[in-house]
C-alpha cells in the first residue's frame, strides 16, 4: 500500500509540472489523442486509401495504430524524464528510483 503511494504522488508531482490542472491534463491527452484519429482519417480519405482491402472497422483500424504509437511515446517519453537518485523528490527518506 504504501509503494501504490509514493507511485500515486510521484505520478501527480509530473503531472502537475506540466499543468496545473489535473483536469486539463487528462482533456489535452485526450484532445491529442482525437486530433490524430481525426487528421489521420480525413488524410486517409483525400488519398483514397479508404477503398483498400482492410477487413473490419477503418476506423478502429486507424484507432488502434494510433493508440499503440501514443502509448509507445508517452512510455519513452516518461522513462527518459524519469527522475534520478540525486533529484530533491527522490532524497526523500521513502523514495527510491525505482518508484
């Protein structure tokens, strides 16, 4: 319990760098996230890949690669920004880096 803790205050204490809203946080990834399906679909449609043999939904199609390239991003883009043993968060006495 107290390791799901310090997860969840390290976890705020990056987002909030970033924000001051957790709110607005969580609407601007999803806003990301809406923008690329859409400007993906529409520039599927001008070039007439629409029409090729995909079996199934296009659009889950073009979701589902979305996804995986946003989560794949996001996941480097944290473990590369990670916090190291001399930052003044992990010099508290519970912390340590690999939370």
């Amino acid at each position: 319990m107290s390791i799901s803790s310090l997860i969840y205050h390290s976890a705020v204490r990056s987002d909030r760098e970033q924000y001051n809203n957790t709110f607005i946080s969580i609407g601007m990834n999803m806003l990301q996230v809406a923008t690329f399906v859409a400007v993906f679909y529409f520039m599927f449609i001008i070039m007439g890949l629409r029409g090729a043999a995909i079996r199934g939904d296009f659009l889950v199609y073009i979701m589902s690669g979305i996804f995986l390239f946003m989560t794949h991003t996001k996941t480097m883009q944290g473990a590369f920004a990670s916090e190291g043993p001399s930052s003044p968060m992990m010099q508290h006495a519970p912390m340590n880096t690999v939370i």
